[in-house]
C-alpha cells in the first residue's frame, strides 16, 4: 500500500509540515526507516536517532516540532504514541481482508442458538445449544461456543477459542487463539475418609462475564464462578498466559501483562496494570490505580494508589549464593546488631 | 430450580432447624442472600455476617448452631464446608443436562478405535487408532485422542482436550478445555559442531498414566516421560496453566493451583498442596504432607511435613528499591557486622 | 522391539565389548533395568549404581569403560549422552509410526494454499488461503495455519496448533499441541477521555518467523511483531507455557525451560539457557552464552557471559516470615550498622 501524507494528516487530524503529496508504504521503527517509511516519536530518549534518520515522515509532538521539522517531512500530533496506535488501526484496515459475515459450512451450530445474519462463523467452529451471536460477530476456525453463550457485536473469537456454557462477551471485544473462557474454578472441600482423606468437588455453578471493548489474550484462562460471577468490566486488557482465578472482579480498563495470577475472589480497582509474572492472591483488595511491577508478589490488599514492587533483585550466581545464604539468618543478624546497639 | 428444605436435608444429611415445606431457588453467599438463597458458613471469620442475612436457610456446623437458628432456618452438619461442595454438586446434576452417550457425526475416529455403546464423544472430536474408550466417558467438541490411549469410565475430556498416544486417564476424571497430556517431555543432549554446538532431541519414549478422580485445569500441561512415564496418582488435582515436566510422579490427593510448575523428575509425595506460582525443581524429592505456599521456589528437596515458603514481601516501589539495592550487599553487611563484634 | 547389540552399536558408532548377537527391547534407567534393557551412564555421580544393575548392556564413556566391562556387555562412546539422544531417535523411528504423506479429508484448506504432494495435513486442520506447505511437513489434527503461513520441509505441527496470517516456521521444526504462534503483541496507547481513560489498540502488523530445527513446546506462545518480526533463530528450543513477547529476538540454540516469559523487544544471544519460570523484562539485551537460573528475574541488560541468580531461598515458614519481615527494614539496618561503626 502507498498512501500520500495528505491522506495521512487528513485521517489522524494534526498538522503536516512538508510536500502533501509525498507518499509512505509502511510504518517502521526510525533508526531502520527509509524514505518510503513513517515513523513516530514519542518518547525523548529516543531523540538522538531523529537528525540521522531517513524516514519519511516523521509523527512527534509539538515539543520536537523544530527538531523534527529541520530533518524533512513531519506530522505535528498533540499525542504522537496515540496517533500512530490509530495510524496502525487504520493501516490494518485497509490492508487486512475483513471478515466477512456468514457461517462457514463446517461449523458446527447446535440447535436452538441464534445468530445474527451479519455474524461472521468460521471454519470448524462449534456453537452451542442457545447461544447468542450478535451482528458482525466472528467466531474463528475451530472455536467452541458453549450452550447459552454469548458474543456481542463485532466482537472476534480468533481460531480455537473456548467460551464456556452461559458465559458472555460484550461487543468488540478480541479473544485470541487458545484462551479458555469459563472453565470450572478450582475449588475442592477436604473430606475424610479410611485413606487419609480425599478433595470433594465443589461445582461451579457461576459463569464469567466480560464487558464490552476488552481483548484476552492466547491461551490466557479466565475461570467461571462459584456461586456469582467473575466478572471482568469495560476495556479490561489481558495478555497470554494469564489465569484468572474464580469469583474475580477486574475493574474497568485495567491491563495485565503475561503471565500475571490472579488467585480466587481477589477485587481489583479500575486503571490497574500488572507486569509480566506477577501474582495476586485471593480474597485480597485492590483499589484504582495500583501499578504492580512485573513478578511481584502481592500477598495483602492495597488501598493506596502508586507502584508497588518485590522482586529478588538478580545478581552473577556466586553474589547471589551468598546474599541468599545470609537472607536466611537476617533476622539473627538484626539481633547480633541490637545487641551491639545496647552495648555501645 | 425451586426444592424444599426437608428434600435437601434428606439428601445432604444432618439436623434440619425450621419449615421443611420452606423452598429455596438459588445457593449463594451469605452478604447477598435472599428468602430464597441458600447459604453456607464454615469460617467462624464471617460469623458477624449471619444475623443480618436474610437467606432462607444456612448451612453450619455445631458450633454455631444457637447463633444461626436465632436468625432463622438452618441445617445443622458435622462439616458445613463439605455440605456445601455435595450440595453444589446434586445442585449441578439437577441443573445442567446429563451428556448423552454417543458419538457426534463430526467426531473423527480412526478405524481400530474401541468405544463403549455408553460412551460419548462430541461434535469434531477426534479419536485415534487403537484407542479405547470406556462407558460413560465425554469426549468434548473437537478434543483429539491419540493412538492406543485410553479414557476411563465417566471421565469428560472437555472440548478441546489433547490426550496423547499412549496416555491412559482413569475412572470420574475430568480434564478442561485446552489442556495437552502427553506431548513431548523437555530434553536434549548437547552436541558439538562446527557452528558452537547445537541441542540433539531426546525422543521422549515414555507417556502419561494418570489415576482415578483427577481433574486437570484449562490449558495444563503433562509431559510424557521420557523412558518410563510421567504419573499423576489418584485424585490428584491441578488447577489451570501448570506444568508438569517428564517423569514427574504426584502422590495421591495432592492439589496444586495455578501457574505452578514442576520440573522434570521431581517425586511429590501425598496430601501435598502448592499455592498458585510455585516452582518445584526437578530431580527433587517431596514426602507427604507437605504445604508450599504461593510464588515459592523449591530448590531442594524437602524431608518433613510442613509448611514451607520463599517469596520477596512487596512493598511500595521506593522502599523496595532501597531494600533491594541493599540485599546485593548483604553477605559484606554480615563481615561488617561481625568485625564489629569482634572490636567491642 | 527386539535388536541385537551389534546392531546397535553399528548405528551409534563406539566400541562394543560382549556379545554382539546378544538382543535388548527396551531402553530404561540403570536401577530397574534387566536383561533386555539397554541403559547409558554419563554423570559419574550414578556410578555407584552400575556394579549391581542387571542391564543388559550398558553405553559409557571412556573413563568408566573397566568399571562397565567388569559388570557386563557395554557400548563405549565418546559423549555417552548423545550416544543416548541419538539411541532414542532410531528408537522412535522403528516403533512409531511414520506420518503418511497426504491430506485428511477432515481438514479445511482454503482456497489459494500450497501444499506439495508429499505433505501430510491432518484430520480436522485447517490450512488457510495462500499458505505454504512443504514436502514432508505434517500438520496435525485440528490445527489451524493461517492466510499466506509458511511450514517448511518436514517441520511436525502437532494436534491443535495455531500458526497465525503471514506467520512462518523453517524445516525440519516441532511445534506441540496448543502452541500459539502469531497471536497479536500487548500494545496498547494510553487514551483520555471524560471516564478517565482507555487504552487504544496498536495494531501488530508483524509477524514471527521462525528458523530450522526448532522446538516449541505444548500451549507455548509467540506474538507476532509490531512492526517488524518476532525471530527465533536455527536451533532454539522452548518448552510447554512459554511467553514470547512481541519483537524478541532469540539467538540461534537459545533453550528456555517450562513457563519462562520474556517481555516485548528483548533481544536474547546464542547459546543462551533460562530455568523453568525465569522473567526476562523488555528492551533488554542479553549476550551470547548466558545461563539465567530458574525463577530469576532478568531486570537489565547482561554483558558478559555466566549464569545469573535470584530467587529467594525458601524455609520452613516461621522462619521465612521472621527474615522477610525483617527484609522490609534492611536499608534501616544497614543505616544502623554504619552508625555503629563511626562510633567505636
């Protein structure tokens, strides 16, 4: 695809400095970019690549309008990072087929579901009994629509994904490959027996229900609940890997990195991040904004806003050996220095 | 559903204090309950929330007999906790339809396949050669069971379960959607060459044998052993996303929750419990009885019953950073502190 | 399986000592060895269980070579190991089954795919339009390859894989069950707006491109770039539930253990390894011939080669509450200590 600049300015709105009718063919990082790429620049660590740089046009902010604009062609933005997410939104558009609304013949649709003529169903896709496809909805190849289900409009099911019995997800909303929506909780009751004793299931009898606008990402598990719901609210972002324990509430337009966990009936605030690895206990509260670092973990409610961190900080393995060694009597040393203080 | 306290109480056991004709329509918690909710309550923790809740009837041991039947109908039980999971569990089979044996006309079974008349397999299953399937056994929508393995009686592979060829599951198991039992164990023998060397596969020669009354989570992984099998012993309980490498053996009863992973060869004894995000490494030996708390790290192996744990406390980020910045020179702290002692 | 030792030491090279007519079925661990069980021994420190092994033969290495003869019929090779991992392949391939070369009927391939004659395509996969198969490849059951996807010469896609759009994977690779390749990358730009805030999508509009001989393990995933590509160099290896961020780059015979995550643009050397659950964080680079410890966090760039650490040593829990309580305060400590010393 070739696109003019003037196109460009015209969709993302700011102000273009250089010839309209320049054109671009792909979006590229600045310091790999030639005259056929734009870049952006939005972070001013990163200024130093811009004077060498032979991109062609450039997106920045109105702090590196002179910087920019003495290299060549630039896209004057209030946000430069939010303008090219929406210039890589609109690039997909027109360069990535759209799926087009129809049910494939070899899914498999179970009697009794209803699904909007404008919904889209994919290739060896198989829809429950009762379940619910709104218009423009699309559910990939090989994805599981259980029975009372639900998927709002223009939302996508990628390939193989599995959204339980009685669960839902509003609309446009993205579940990518793998993700298992609605799997049973983990929940057991100890019982006693001649054998030293054995786990008695206890049924999940909850659903999960998703809000509109969230995406989740492949093989990430969110668990259906108890008794109630888990709920996840509007804009929620979850990456791979994530397991959402049941009876969880994430609030709106938190975002989780990979690998994050989230153990049983934990609440969390709207405006949340967590970075990659990091735990959250059950039966813990979060408030608004809490930033978590990556594989902390959080073992107590919050109730402040702010960073919160707790990693072992990683060393060469022969300093870590002895650090380690010693953190197992630290509080034998903490005595030996009172003693000293006392003697002194 | 509605059921009347005296038909509950005949089934579940115990005293019944109140209007046996009285119904209820719902279990839920005791904070929002209803006259037609039936509660549960074990943790002496919540018991300030009983004389408040307005649910049809609570489920409690003997201890809190007065308290409860002062507010209104109760079911007294030696175990209210355990109670709770058989009433969930008649709740469930009285709610949810019973799968109906046979196989669906999109299931895919290969020629030598054995399955019984009283088993059943789901929409775009896949069955492989030689494998054997027993009465009352669900294979879920588009599941894949591998050549020569073997699902018991009443198990329910989920839809889109992996079970590998060769991996034998046994009686009442159950394994959620996406999780893959069976695929190659992790290993290699380094080989040198022209190039710095390369890894030369181990071809994993083993499978898996998992016992009775196991329930696997979501998108959990079993590796087949490498010479002899990988071993989940009776009523083992994994929650979602766990890894388990090859030639693991789990002792009978032991529950792990989710994230945990176990490295190769690691021997875990009965009645053991990890919490969510706990390492165990491999070739390691663990006896029965022993208790790892969430995000640990087991190193070594571990001789006596017990509660064992190993996590970085979080703290907000600043006072993290200075502690941390400080543990990479605790070993010299420690030469500090004994020179000191030395001179006074 | 039945084979004689001269046999088999005409396949693996190295001396054999006993009688080459002599037969063995079965290749097993040194302590429950028998008669027809072939073992190998390469770490000394297992030594001890050779005089008494009952194995019918037994592949060393020079060094032990007296101790094996004395005890009966064995192999001496140079690397006994790899004599090992090469056993084990001639192993699988005369007991296994070899995939036939063809399309199942089952599998849905869309218009505008390749696939070369001598391919074989899976039951119930699905081959999207414009994809590339080549001779010898495999695609397993139910897996799902993408528009314009690439699988190269004789590379296995295991049951249920996901190889997304444009996404392409060299010859000779193993791609296990439920394995996500392709997925999109977490990229999100803050946005404002009068609730306070959501976050904008960035649409990945890379891909992963894979080289030869690599192995990517069971519900693994890799997210496609944002720009340009994910890579995974020649040879890598990586186990079950592995994270792979979007714009990594991994250098060739990198092998990462179970559940490693490795945040977006990290850009890891050669020769690399990581234990099960170690994080990597983002834009970070890693030199060649780095060893990271199971369950370390990787915080910053590491320049020289050597093994890395960080995990908190784990204890009975009354201890560790009482050092970790401690750990909260230790830059007071160290602030006390160093009063201390100007004192006296």
């Amino acid at each position: 695809m070739r696109v003019s600049l003037g196109a460009l300015s015209k969709h993302l709105g700011g102000e273009l400095v250089g010839d309209a009718q320049a054109t671009v063919s792909r979006i590229g990082p600045l310091e790999s970019a030639d005259a056929q790429t734009i870049c952006f620049l939005s972070n001013p660590r990163y200024q130093s690549q811009l004077p060498a740089s032979a991109a062609g046009c450039v997106i920045v902010g109105p702090g590196l309008r002179d910087a920019a604009v003495a290299r060549g062609a630039a896209l004057i933005c209030a946000d430069p990072y939010l303008a090219y997410a929406r210039l890589t939104q609109w690039w997909a558009a027109q360069t990535r087929g759209v799926p087009i609304p129809g049910i494939h013949p070899s899914a498999v649709v179970e009697p009794g579901a209803w699904i909007d003529p404008q919904a889209s169903v994919g290739p060896i896709a198989f829809v429950g009994a009762g379940a619910r496809i709104e218009a423009g909805a699309v559910v990939g190849a090989q994805a599981h629509v259980g029975v009372d289900a639900m998927v709002g409009q223009r939302t996508v099911l990628k390939p193989r994904v599995v959204l339980g019995d009685g669960c839902c997800i509003g609309a446009r909303g993205i579940v990518h490959s793998g993700a298992v929506i609605g799997a049973d909780g983990f929940g057991f009751a100890p019982a006693k027996d001649e054998q030293g004793g054995h786990w008695e299931k206890i049924e999940q009898l909850g659903a999960v229900v998703i809000g509109d606008d969230v995406e989740i990402g492949a093989n990430t598990c969110i668990d259906r609940g108890a008794l109630d719901d888990t709920v996840l609210e509007d804009g929620v972002k979850l990456d791979n890997l994530v397991q959402i324990g049941h009876n969880v509430r994430i609030g709106a337009h938190t975002a989780f990195a990979g690998c994050v966990g989230v153990a049983g009936s934990a609440r969390i605030g709207r405006h949340c991040t967590a970075g990659g690895g990091a735990i959250i206990l059950g039966h813990l509260e979060i408030v608004d904004h809490v930033h978590i670092t990556a594989a902390t973990v959080i073992s107590r409610s919050i109730h402040k806003p702010g960073q919160y961190s707790g990693m072992f900080p990683f060393d060469d393995n022969a300093s870590w050996e002895k650090n380690a060694a010693t953190l197992r009597h630290l509080y034998t040393l903490r005595e030996r220095l009172r003693a000293l203080e006392k003697k002194t």
